[in-house]
C-alpha cells in the first residue's frame, strides 16, 4: 500500500521563525498564539502546536493547549488538523479566535465535544494605535501597574472577572496555579489596577504582546461602580501605558452583547478591526 506523508506534524523550535512569520500576517488576530511561542511554546517535546504545510511551507497551524485557537485555517487544514484537535476535547476549556475559523473548526470536530457550556460566536475584535489623550479622552491618574507584592490583593477582582465572564470559578481547591499565573502577569508589569481603601475596584490584564501588537483581556470595574462614566478614564489610562510600555497596537475582544463595555472602547477611540468567536466548554 501506498502511503502518502501526512501534511500535519508538531512543531518544534526549528519552526519558530516560520510560525512567527504565519502569526504576522494578522498579528491582531494571531497575537495570542504568537506571544506564546515567545514564551517557549515550541520546546522539547511540546505538543502546543500543530503545523499544516504545503510543498515544505507552513502555511496553516492550531494551538492545542487548554484552548483550540486556529491561525490561518483553510478548509483542507481544518479536516487534516481534525483528529488532532478532537483528541484535546477531555482538557480543552474553549475555542478561540478569529470568527470564520473558529466556526469552521467546530462545524468540523464539534460533534465529538458534546454541547458546550456557551457559543459566543460574535465577538468584535477592536483596535487603535494612537493615544487616547490624543483624542482628548481624560485620563484617571490613580490606573498604574499592579505590583507583585499586590498578589493577593488582586486575587480576588480576578476571581470575580473570571467568574462573571466565563460562569465558573477560575479554580477549585487551592489558589496557588491560578495565583502564580497572576504574579507572572504582575512581574512583568502587565496588569493595571487601581486601589482604593486597600482593595482593587479596577484592573485590567495585558495577556498577550507580540509582533508589535498587545491584547488587553480580565477587564474588570467594581460592580457598585458602574454605570458611573468612570471606566472609560480607565481604560483610556491603560491603553495610554500599554502603548507607551509594550506595543504600538493595542487590541481586545468583547462580546457582542456586553454593550456598556463596547461604548467604552469607543469611547476611548478604539475601532472594529475584526471579528472573534468563542465557544466555552
């Protein structure tokens, strides 16, 4: 019998610059999967992610590390990445990312998943790249970045962010993982907070910083203040210092019906740029 050599492997720290190559073509739309594979992604025996390639060129890849987040995936990719994926669907928290790609992927492996706990299949991805004090939006001068020592006064508006936006706790038990993934974010001065009577009523995560582009993500405003124009002087002074600090493009995804925060972004100039898709399990 003849065996033809599938188009699909793992890939290695061998294939890092080509990966990054692939991410940059939409770094908006790539920024997650890209600055994982600055962190390390592809190391001895990784299994973070797949690669498709076409006459020895990558042209398609799909991260498979807690979540599902396809890159440049085109149908004949998608149906050769499928058995990989489905065999992730015991440990994988959601699908992410671009909206046609992630349609597509679960059109083609979802029924091995079962029914999913949401589908939020319209998600605008936002952007700007100028300042919003350039725009004359005010700026709230009490947002700085958290410190690392502030761990555990983060702790808890992390939990209640996480809670309310996926509809579970970030954790069951011990706190310590989801504690350390907080005090890597802090030690690299990538969350914002503000501080007020010992407590954080304000904080904001950048998750992701690569090819010139970051992605803000766990926006949270206390919910006793909302509703009161303040969050918008807030995320303007975050977009202003993520600018300033880690890239010159900033970038976030929202759900569509979360209305009050959309007005924000606007607000503060941030423009639709694109369309994401989630499905949390």
């Amino acid at each position: 019998m003849l065996r033809t050599r599938s188009p699909v492997r793992l890939l290695t720290t061998d294939d890092r610059e080509a990966a990054l190559e692939l991410c940059a073509q939409d770094p908006a739309a790539n920024v997650y999967v890209a600055s994982r594979i600055l962190d390390g992604a592809l190391g001895l025996g990784s299994t973070a992610v797949s690669g498709y390639f076409e006459d020895e060129a990558l042209t398609s890849m799909v991260w498979t590390i807690a979540n599902v987040v396809p890159v440049s995936t085109h149908a004949d990719s998608r149906a050769a990445f499928a058995d990989r994926v489905r065999k992730v669907r015991r440990r994988c928290a959601s699908f992410l990312g671009p909206h046609d790609e992630v349609m597509a992927m679960w059109d083609e492996v979802g029924e091995s998943f079962g029914r999913p706990r949401s589908v939020r299949g319209h998600q605008p991805l936002m952007g700007m790249r100028d300042t919003p004090s350039s725009r004359g939006v005010e700026l709230d001068p009490r947002v700085r970045p958290g410190l690392v020592e502030e761990t555990d006064l983060v702790l808890p508006a992390a939990e209640h962010m996480f809670t309310e936006e996926i509809g579970y706790p970030p954790y069951q038990g011990s706190s310590t993982y989801y504690a350390d993934t907080l005090r890597t974010l802090l030690r690299k001065n990538r969350t914002y907070v503000v501080v007020e009577d010992g407590a954080v009523i304000f904080k904001a995560d950048v998750g992701s910083v690569a090819l010139g582009c970051a992605q803000i993500q766990g926006v949270w405003l206390a919910p006793h203040l909302r509703g009161q124009g303040l969050a918008a002087p807030m995320m303007a002074s975050v977009v202003e210092m993520t600018l300033a600090h880690h890239a010159p493009w900033v970038t976030l995804y929202v759900n569509d019906y979360n209305a009050p925060a959309i007005a924000t972004y606007e607000r503060i100039g941030m423009e639709r740029i694109g369309a994401f898709a989630t499905i949390l399990f």
